[in-house]
C-alpha cells in the first residue's frame, strides 16, 4: 500500500548504506545492558532520510522548566518546525505524482480551513524547535471506586519563539473554533477541552506552551527531583532526542534509568542506549552461551 501510494521514493531505502548493532553486558561495577546502532547513510541521502540529517544538536535548556516528580522525561530538539514543515512538502512533492500530492494538500487546506490559521505562516513560525514530554503514572484513577486513587500525569511542553503570537492564534482562532474553554489559572493563560478526569488544557506560560492532563502538577516546579529528571537536568552531550526513565520495579536492586539518544548528521544516524536489569543467563561470566547446560540449575540464571 506505502508503495501503490507513491511514497518509496520519499523513503529512499537505496540511502541506506550500512546498520551496525552492538550489545554489552555490564562490566564490573556496572548496572544495566548498552546497546547502540549505527545507520550509514549514502553520500547524498535521499527522501526523509536526507530530512533527518539536516537537524543541529542542542544541550537542553528547558530543564529546569519541567515538573521534578516525572517518571518519563522524552526531550528533543534540532529541527526548526516551520522549516521541517516545508521541507517535508517540498520533498513529497519531489516524490508524489501530482495528483496523490493534491490531496495532500487539499486535506492541509480543509485543516487550516476549519481552525482559521496557515500552519506555514501562523502557527509554526511561532514555535521552537525544542520540546520535552513528561509523564508521571498513578496508580489505576477511573477503575473502580477507589478514593485514593491517583491518575496519570501527563504534559507535552515545547518553547515558544514568539508567545504573544501563538497566544493571540489561539484566542482569537484556535478556541473559537475547536470550541476551547478559558481557564482560570494563575500566572498563566490556559484553555481546557473535555470534561471532567478526560479534560485537556492548553496552557501558554513562561514563553512554553503545554498541553497537559493536570496544569497544577505541569507548572509545578518545586519539589525534590527524582532520578530522570537529574538526568536530564545535567545532560551536557549534544542530541537531537533524549529519554531517560526511572523503571517501574522498585524491588530490583540491580535495575538503573533507561537512557536513550539518537544523534543525527550528515554521515549517519547513531542511536545509543542503557536499559535497565541484569544480563540474561547465557552472557552471564563464567557461563557461556549454551544454555542447555544451565537446564535445571536455578543458581545458573537460565531466563
């Protein structure tokens, strides 16, 4: 179907010029398996490929922004919005018979028609291109009648290049026309939609805007930091993704953050990351890779 549509040329799978993967058990003193692949690229990428080499690395700087009690902490940045937009029509367009492209453009236009705003010339010239994702489980809300139960915080934060623009969009087109409701909020600008536990704020704040279940928690950012959010908080590497988590299994001495980073340029895509847990059985020192002889030997470590 991808390829009756006309996009094989937009995925260019003849850019392609080498993957590598490599695993590591831990070394001595370690916790946590490595894993990282290395994708070569042709001289002259082609289609999304020659897209996504195009992105510059930056060190975070809105992580002092974030709410400290995540769980998840998913940040990114390197693309200008506006001009990935673009890019990605213009090669489309390369790439699409003219007919399949002007549907794409035709449902772009019934879009930006029933919000009243240009995606190119309104909305994306107002955003930057760096943006972080934030979550905090809870603990089963909306299941059953448990009072102390507490739901899932989520928030989709991105920096603003112009706030007193993307304010006035959403004000005076994007809430007339999605229906959105003003919110009392101190500090801040912020329209809900939804009801009730299933209710969606919009938030404008600081040059951020966000989209969150919960704005109190979201703009919250007091408190003591758990371990991702150090993480990303001291992240001094350059990236163009980033995510860090604490893992869900408290009891697990040996368990560490799960990191992972993708670095993209002109050369290739390299992505490096470190999971949680032990080694499995086979790798363990000592005890080679066949695992039939660890058949009914618990302390042998068979998975």
């Amino acid at each position: 179907a991808v390829m009756k549509a006309g996009l094989a040329k937009f995925l260019s799978m003849e850019s392609l010029s080498a993957l590598a993967v490599w695993t590591a058990p831990p070394r001595e003193g370690e916790k946590g398996w490595e894993v990282q692949s290395w994708m070569a690229l042709k001289s002259q990428p082609k289609g999304i490929w020659r897209i996504a080499t195009q992105g510059t690395a930056r060190t975070p700087q809105i992580s002092g922004r974030l709410p400290k009690r995540g769980r998840t902490y998913v940040w990114g940045s390197g693309r200008d919005p506006a001009r990935l937009y673009q890019d990605i029509l213009d090669e489309l367009s390369r790439d699409l018979p003219p007919d399949q492209m002007g549907w794409v453009r035709a449902g772009i236009g019934a879009a930006e028609g029933k919000v009243g705003i240009s995606f190119a010339n309104d909305l994306l010239p107002s955003l930057s291109d760096e943006w972080c994702f934030v979550s905090e489980p809870g603990n089963g809300a909306g299941v059953g009648t448990d009072a102390n139960a507490r739901p899932t915080k989520t928030a989709f934060f991105i920096m603003l290049r112009d706030p007193r623009r993307f304010e006035d969009l959403v004000s005076q087109k994007l809430a007339p026309q999605l229906k959105l409701k003003a919110v009392d909020l101190k500090g801040a600008r912020a329209w809900s939609m939804g009801e009730g536990g299933r209710a969606t704020s919009l938030v404008v704040s600081g040059g951020m805007a966000i989209l969150t279940s919960n704005p109190t928690w979201a703009l919250n950012t007091g408190g003591s930091p758990d371990k991702a959010w150090k993480m990303l908080s001291e992240y001094r590497d350059k990236a163009c993704i980033l995510a860090v988590a604490d893992p869900s299994r408290p009891s697990g001495p040996a368990d560490v953050l799960m990191k992972l980073e993708c670095q993209c340029g002109s050369e290739g895509i390299f992505v490096k990351g470190r999971f949680p847990g032990q080694a499995p059985g086979w790798f363990k020192w000592g005890h080679g890779c066949d695992r039939s002889q660890d058949q009914g030997d618990d302390d042998k470590g068979a998975i």
